[in-house]
C-alpha cells in the first residue's frame, strides 16, 4: 500500500474583529483545486485528516482548521465567537494560504459557517458539500438547547448539554459526547448557539443556499430521512446524499461512504 501524502500541523495568530487569536490546521499543498473543510460544533479538524488516506483526492490541497473556541485553537475572548466570526475567520484562513478558489465542505456549525462563506463570496467557491448544515428552523436539535434548557453559567449548560447528547437515540451520540469537553471551551457555546438559532429562524437561509450558483450537495443521515426540506432541495438541482447507518455524524457513523459522495460530487463539479 502506498504511503499517503502527508499534511502539516501549523498555528495561526490572527486578528479577527480586534480579537486575538491562535488557530490550529492542518494542510496540504498540491496542484488541483484545493479543498476547505469547516467542522460542526464540538468536532475538530481531524474530522477530515484522513483525506490523505483517500486516493481520490490525490494532488487536491487542502485546509482543515479549529474553529476558535474549538479544539486546539484559542481565542482571548470566546464569548465573541458565532457564526459571523467564524466566516470572518475562515476568510482570515484564506488569505492566510492564499487560496482564492475552493472546493467547500461544511459539517453541521460549520455548514452554515460555509453557506454564509459561500453567499458573501459567491465566485470563489467551486462547489459545495454541505453536510446537515442549518437551512431551516429545524435544523437547530442541537442549538437550539441553549434557548429549551437556559443557565446563566456556561459550564451548567455544557454539563447537562453532553448528558443529554450522551443518552440521544441517533448513531454516534454518546461516541460524540464523550470528547465534547475535551474540544469545546465552555465560553464559546453560547455565543454559537445562539448566532445559529438566530440565523436559521430569522436569516431565510433556505433561499440564500439555493440561491448560490455553484455545484451543491446535502448530505445527510439516514436517521435524518424525515428533514421536511429535502424534497425542496432536490426539485432546486440540489443533489442529495444520504448515508446509511447514520445520524448527524457521517464522519463518526459511516465516513466512507462520506468520502465516496464527496469524492464523485466534486469529480462531476464543473470548474471554470
């Protein structure tokens, strides 16, 4: 078995919104279309390491990062962080590498991150795999326990958010819940739930997804089938992908069959 290609480590300080920084990555150079991955809440960057042990994307660059707040990234304020933040932060990542066109891939947190990317930058995006990213009000079962179970004291509402992940009746739940702790500051959930609650309430963001003009697809679980939207995408020349054995996590539950829909998906995206 050949070796795969390798990615690099690497911490970025940055400024974003006058707040001081220090993101972690992991990349990879190569000379095809380079790929950006944004991962969901309480997940990290090694969501996607494992591209280099895919040959079908051999040659792509990419860019993985933490999320400030998340992971083995640190933020001088986390209570500032939220959606707006993390899109000003990716464009930050960007720049960084000097990226200017990409293939795009969202999980959860990180798809609606990667939808709102995607609209305020509609020509650098090459294609977008959004997968169980915020469309709809409904999408919020996670976010949405920072309005259903309130606590003014950020480590209450975590302590009881992983239990109540821990006991979910959906593939991977306690599997997620178990490092929740371990890659989530605290004083970042409020900030994040409450952007992602706003937004899918209030932001019309079915229309703005629909309305990007490159190659999209959602992916979605199984165990998800019942999303009331989804005929709604199809009929807009949205490609669905559905992964069986799975919830909300693909990358945990099922991730070849993640990567196999990625894979195609950007295979049989037009780039010009």
């Amino acid at each position: 078995m050949p070796c795969p290609e390798p990615f690099i480590h690497v911490q970025l300080p940055l400024t974003v919104e006058g707040i001081a920084l220090n993101v972690a990555a992991i990349h990879r150079d190569g000379t095809l279309a380079p790929i950006v991955f944004l991962h969901g809440f309480g997940s990290t960057k090694e969501d996607y390491a494992d591209i280099v042990q895919q040959p079908a994307f051999a040659g792509h660059p990419f860019i993985a990062y933490d999320a400030p707040g998340c992971g083995e990234s640190r933020s001088d304020d986390c209570s500032a962080v939220s959606i707006g933040f993390l899109v000003q932060t990716a464009l930050q990542v960007l720049a960084h590498f000097g990226i200017e066109r990409f293939h795009l891939v969202g999980h959860s947190m990180g798809g609606l991150t990667a939808l709102m990317l995607a609209h305020q930058c509609p020509g650098r995006v090459l294609s977008f795999v959004d997968i169980e990213g915020n469309v709809a009000p409904e999408d919020c079962f996670l976010s949405r326990q920072i309005v259903d179970y309130p606590s003014d004291d950020p480590e209450v509402f975590f302590a009881a958010f992983i239990d109540r992940v821990r006991h979910a009746p959906a593939y991977a739940s306690a599997l997620y819940s178990a490092s929740l702790r371990h890659k989530v500051q605290a004083g970042a959930v409020r900030g994040i739930f409450q952007s992602m609650v706003d937004l899918s309430d209030n932001g019309d963001l079915m229309s703005t997804f629909l309305g990007l003009k490159c190659p999209r697809m959602f992916m979605y679980g199984e165990q998800n089938a019942s999303l009331s939207y989804l005929p709604h995408l199809q009929a807009h020349g949205v490609r669905l992908a559905p992964i069986a054995h799975c919830g909300h996590f693909p990358m945990y539950s099922n991730p070849v069959a993640m990567w196999q829909q990625i894979a195609d998906f950007q295979a049989h995206s037009v780039v010009s």
